[in-house]
C-alpha cells in the first residue's frame, strides 16, 4: 500500500455528494489512501492532467480491475501501441467529421421524435422521458446495434458502470452487470453478420472491417455503451435542470451572450458525469511526496480536478460565462474520450435547443437530486410546459 494520508469517508454520504470531502482532500491531502474504495485518490488538477500521460507508472492496463472483469478485454484497459492500434481503428466512426456528416442529422431526427411523443403530455421527467431514449437510439445507432431495445440500452449501460463501481462487492450489482455485458455479446454475433455483408460506419462495422477480432470488437462497444449512454444522458438532463434552476444563466443564452454548448461545457465540470478513472501502478515509484507499490489501485478524480479552486474561482457555483478549457471532464492523458465530439453535438446542438425551444414555458415541476461520485447525474428531473 501507498504511504499516503489515509481519508476516510463515509460511502452513502459521498454517493450523496462527494464534493465537500473531495475539497478537503484538494486542501489537506491532494493524494491520499481512502480505505473504504481501496484506493489512493488524486484529487488536484494539475496532478492528474500531468500524471495521467505517465503510462510507465500508472497503467490502464488491469487484468483484475472490476471493468474488464464485467466488460472484457478493450482499448480503454490498454496502453501504448496497443491502445493506439485499437483507437486509430475507432476513429472513422466517431471522428468530428463523421459527427458532422452522418450522426448529426440521426441526433436530430431522434431528439424531434421524442419531443414530439412529449409535445401534448405537459409534464415528464427529463431523464426517463427524454434524456434517456435520446442517448439511447443515438448509441444504437452509433455502435450499430439497432438490435437492442432503447430502455435494455440504457438498463445495459448502468448496470455494467453500477458493476464497475461495485468497490463494496455488492453480489447482486454484480449479477446484474454480468448478465447484461453477457447479452450484449450474443446481439453483437448478430449484427456482425449482418454488418459483414451490409458495411456502414458504425462502431462495430468499422472494427470489424478493421480486422479487430469478436472479443476486441466486443469489449470496446461495451465500453463505448457505459460512457455512451450514462454521460450523454445524464448531461442532457444535469444541464437542461442547471439553466432551468438557474434563470439568469439561461437568460444569457436566450440574449445572445452565451451558447448552449457554454451551458453543457459547464455543467460538466460542475457536475462530471464521469468522476473519475482508475490505474494500475505498474512499477514501484515515487509520485507528489508518495510512495507506491506495484499492483496498487489509484483513481484519477476528474470531479475533484474540475473543481480545483487553482483553476475555478467559486467552483461550486454553476456559471456559463466561466472559461472551461482547463477543465478534465473528458479526461487528461492519452484516453481522452474518443467520443467528445459526437458528444457535444449530440448534446449542444440538438437535445438542449430543442427541449427550450419546442417545450414553451419549461419550468421545473419538483425537486431534483443527483447521485453517484465514479458517475453523477441528477436521478430524475420532473418539468412542466405549456400545451
């Protein structure tokens, strides 16, 4: 084990909310052991932007981490060469280009769709009713599993992420997360089949043409479908409950002084959709005053990163006019998240301009309380509108 400070926290309250304890471990111990995750926590942003790229010390690589035990073997678990032979093979799928000339037209065609089913209702729960499905059939779409049903999507994604956070070994998280990574494989043996006669740009088409074997192409779109869904959804509804909680904000968006993808750029790093990444440490070393042994678990903390008050004057605070472009919430080193771009499209572009324009009146309708610290997203987010 590390020889860092050890913090202890109490799990449910920094479920609850992790970020009062996460500004006392920025304070007084920015890298410090926390035995209730079984991991040593970097909490300060310019520790994890600059230790990140160091893959010689802090491996992706984790034979026996949680995520490649429920998901399998996959680029976001590899380093170097063979990270880079697997994410140069993604690329033509997810690349700014192809979200401009093929995914941004299905993101607006999906979002209408369900704003049209909402249009007449008057009320809904952003998250289920339109966060949710939005992210949803743009990740069938995307991967290329139209196979798969909107809500088994979404079910899918968050019980293989609840999976991957289950540092307590809660058997039944566990269950749920294994059988949903095992039913994805066999909807994936069928669109290959498909896909090898009928090749388009989607995720799995894409790797199949680039040669990667089943398990490879199986494990990225695993992958891919927990951050794919979990951060577009939850973005969607966190910034949609941030401009509608803060009117002020809004107002500078419906004046000119501001856009929507200040408003989503944000609320990421307000609210981080996904709080942190975990390493392997690879080979004994000292690191920030630290000393650390081989196959230990570190987690780099994007939430605390992106609130770093060296960084973010009143971090707490949810204000669009602030400059992000310091912020981590995509990641920092050479995993950055591959899919941004269809990302920012997906969710500046269309979800949030329509939602404001479509549904006049918007106004929230009950309280909102978001949940998670390895994912954070508001757990509902009820609303009302004019008909």
């Amino acid at each position: 084990m590390s020889d860092a400070p050890v913090t202890h926290i109490d799990p449910a309250a920094f479920a609850a909310d992790p970020y009062p304890a996460l500004a006392r471990m920025r304070a007084q111990a920015p890298v410090t052991y926390v035995p209730e995750l079984g991991a040593t926590l970097f909490t300060r942003r310019d520790d994890i932007f600059e230790q990140e790229k160091r893959i010689d010390v802090f491996s992706s690589h984790q034979p026996n981490g949680l995520l490649e035990q429920i998901m399998g073997a996959n680029m976001m678990r590899k380093d170097g060469n063979a990270h880079q032979i697997e994410r140069k093979a993604l690329f033509p799928a997810v690349s700014p280009r192809t979200v401009r000339d093929v995914w941004a037209d299905k993101f607006d065609a999906i979002t209408m769709h369900y704003i049209e089913k909402l249009k007449p209702l008057g009320r809904a729960d952003i998250v289920r009713d339109f966060a949710l499905p939005i992210a949803a059939d743009s990740l069938r779409e995307m991967t290329g599993l139209t196979n798969m049903p909107t809500l088994r999507m979404d079910y899918c994604s968050q019980a293989m992420l609840d999976g991957c956070a289950n540092y307590t070994r809660d058997r039944e998280v566990e269950k749920k997360a294994y059988d949903a990574s095992f039913s994805i494989d066999d909807l994936i043996d069928a669109r290959i089949s498909d896909l090898d006669a009928r090749p388009d740009t989607s995720i799995i088409s894409v790797l199949h043409q680039a040669g990667l074997s089943r398990d490879a192409i199986a494990g990225t779109v695993k992958v891919i479908i927990g951050g794919g869904q979990n951060e577009p959804r939850d973005a969607i509804a966190g910034t949609a409950w941030a401009l509608l909680s803060h009117p002020e904000q809004h107002a500078l968006i419906r004046d000119g002084h501001a856009g929507y993808a200040d408003a989503f750029g944000e609320y990421i790093r307000w609210v981080t959709p996904i709080g942190m990444t975990p390493r392997r440490i690879a080979r004994p070393a000292q690191v920030c005053d630290v000393n650390f042994e081989a196959e230990e678990t570190i987690f780099f903390m994007y939430s605390s990163g992106c609130r770093d008050e060296a960084y973010f004057e009143n971090g707490d605070a949810f204000d669009i006019t602030r400059d992000t472009s310091a912020a981590i919430a995509f990641g920092a080193g050479p995993h950055f998240c591959a899919g941004a771009a269809a990302s920012r499209c997906m969710i500046a572009d269309f979800a949030l301009p329509r939602l404001f324009r479509e549904l006049p009146g918007l106004e929230l309708d009950g309280a909102v309380t978001c949940h998670g610290w390895a994912f954070r997203g508001p757990l509902c987010v009820p609303v009302r509108w004019k008909t």
